[in-house]
C-alpha cells in the first residue's frame, strides 16, 4: 500500500479527463474567457490508462473519473471499459453533472461503474440557469431517474452559496425521504477561475443547523473510513444526508486520496498548485519504474493539510483542477 510522510494510506486516485465543461458553474469558472487546454497538453487515452494502471499495481484501489465534465471528452466510454479491466481495481467511479449522462447509464452498469456523484445545487429550474449560466436540469433530473432505475448508487452534490441557493437545503435532503441517495452539502470552495472565494458564512456547523431547522430528528450515523463528509440519516426516509468541509478542511487528517489533473499534473492535495508532471515524465520516456520513483517521492514530501498546502498555490478553475 502506498504511504505518505504522515503515515496515511493512499489507495484513492481522482483522475481529471478533461477541463471543459457544458456548464459554467459560476462557483467553478469564469462565464468568458476561458482558456481551454489544447489537445496535445491533454493526456492521451493511452498515458491516463498507463499511470492508472501503474498506480493500481501499487495500492490504488479506487478511481473516480471527474473533469471539467467526463462525458465532453469524445470516446470517454471505450476508456473506462478499459480502466474497468485492470485487475487490481475494485472500485471505479464517476463525478458528472449529468447534462449528457442519461444515454450512457446502462454502459456504465455493464463496466461495473456502482456509484455516480451527481452535481446538482438546486431543484429549481430559474436558480439552476442562474448558477451554471445554462437551462438543463430537465436533463440531469433525467439522469438522476435513469441512474436510480439501473440500480447505481447516486450521491447529489449541492455546493452552498449564501444568495443562490440556501432556499434549496430542505427541498434536496427532501428527496432523500422517498429516493436512496445520498444528498450531500458542500462548503463553497476558492476556485472559481478569479482566485478569489465569494463571501460566505455557510459552514458546516450553519448547514447541519438549518438541516435540523427543518427535521428535528435527523440523527448523526457513523462515517465510512476515509470520508470526507458528515453523514447523518432522517428517521423514515430512504436516503442519507452529508456535509463535506471543503473549505473548513476537517477531514484531512485521513486523507487517502491523491488527483491527477487532465495535463497530467500530480496533485497531493487539491489545494496545492501541483507537484509532479506525469505526462512530461512519460512523454520524455521514463519507464515506469522512473515514474512510480517520482510519484513516491512527491507522496514523502506531502502537506500535511489543505491549508499548509495552499500557502504557495494559487487558486484556477476547479475544471482545471479535476473535482
């Protein structure tokens, strides 16, 4: 099993397969201006299949699949077939913000894909054009359903933003009393493409007490090793409901997971500017024996949290980065 400095195990790999997105989440990038990675900076289908295979060999055990938004990358499913056969993986999963998910749901389920984070901060159509600047929650409401119909666990991702969607709280941990999903609440984090983090008083502590504003019963249940949220359960209902402190930043003293940008940048932490460059390594000819050399001495030199990483980094688009 791989280690790092602080003796935590990382046996967990976010892998970024592209920066650009259908949406513009105003909380993740700028509406104008973006500047996309050309084709050459992106990893090939071919390196991304090399380093995750690598990495599996040497403890990593989970993938999560993430961008900017997976399903904008031409050719995504024959890739994740691919990583599906690696032996040593017993975990594949995705993050998408199912605008173009729907049709693919049922490939998903044949690559053994049980488990999706579904991003989605609001149930109601006006406010969901306000923050992602584009009308499709008819289309990742469609893919909740057909998620939920092949049977695949879903997780609804709802970042809290003071003025755009606290009115939506109650109404998303509502849908966990008839659905089995995991609605979870997520701190606003600083990267929204400007550097800069919206001014918000939204915290962990204020999100579970409004929660418990509207169900006085909701009850703390215990948290899966490694996780990075707060997971509580409402007696009757179906599903569960999680708080993650993503920028309070509480969980990372058991952090497991390391991220691979869709530029082949190593991240250790997702508030660090990155520590290794994979794909230059593999590009130049390193064997992999090289790589897993370079990758192993990034993990001997890892912050010890988010805010000790974030000392030197400076903050870009959270599409960039890879969720």
């Amino acid at each position: 099993m791989l280690k790092d400095n602080h003796n935590r195990p990382i046996n967990y790999l976010r892998l970024a397969v592209t920066d650009r997105c259908n949406l513009r989440c105003f909380y993740c990038m700028p509406e104008h201006g973006i500047d996309w990675l050309s084709r050459t900076e992106l990893m090939s289908y071919e390196e991304m299949l090399r380093i995750c295979a690598l990495l599996v060999r040497n403890g990593i055990s989970k993938i999560r699949i993430t961008g900017g938004e997976p399903f904008v990358r031409k050719d995504i499913m024959p890739f994740i077939a691919a990583l599906s056969q690696l032996r040593e993986l017993q975990e594949l999963t995705m993050t998408t913000n199912g605008v173009l998910t729907a049709p693919h749901v049922p490939e998903l389920k044949k690559y053994g894909i049980r488990s999706v984070n579904l991003s989605i901060d609001t149930l109601d159509r006006e406010r969901f054009f306000a923050i992602t600047r584009r009308d499709e929650l008819p289309a990742v409401l469609h893919t909740l359903e057909e998620l939920l119909r092949h049977g695949i666990e879903v997780k609804l991702n709802a970042v809290v933003m003071e003025g755009r969607n606290t009115q939506d709280i109650l109404p998303l941990v509502q849908l966990t009393k008839d659905l089995p999903v995991s609605v979870r609440f997520i701190e606003e984090m600083p990267f929204n493409g400007s550097g800069e983090l919206h001014a918000t008083g939204w915290d962990h502590v204020r999100i579970l007490n409004t929660i418990r504003d509207g169900y006085a019963g909701v009850q703390k249940v215990a948290d899966p090793p490694y996780s990075t949220s707060y997971n509580y359960h409402i007696p009757g209902h179906k599903g569960n409901v999680g708080i993650i402190a993503a920028y309070t930043r509480s969980f990372c003293g058991t952090c497991n997971r390391i991220r691979i940008t869709p530029q082949g940048m190593l991240k250790t932490c997702l508030y660090d500017n990155g520590v290794l460059n994979i794909r230059d390594l593999m590009r130049g000819g390193s064997a992999d024996e090289e790589v897993m050399e370079h990758v192993l001495h990034a993990l001997v030199h890892r912050a010890r949290n988010g805010h000790e990483a974030e000392k030197s980094a400076v903050h870009g688009s959270m599409a960039a980065i890879g969720g």
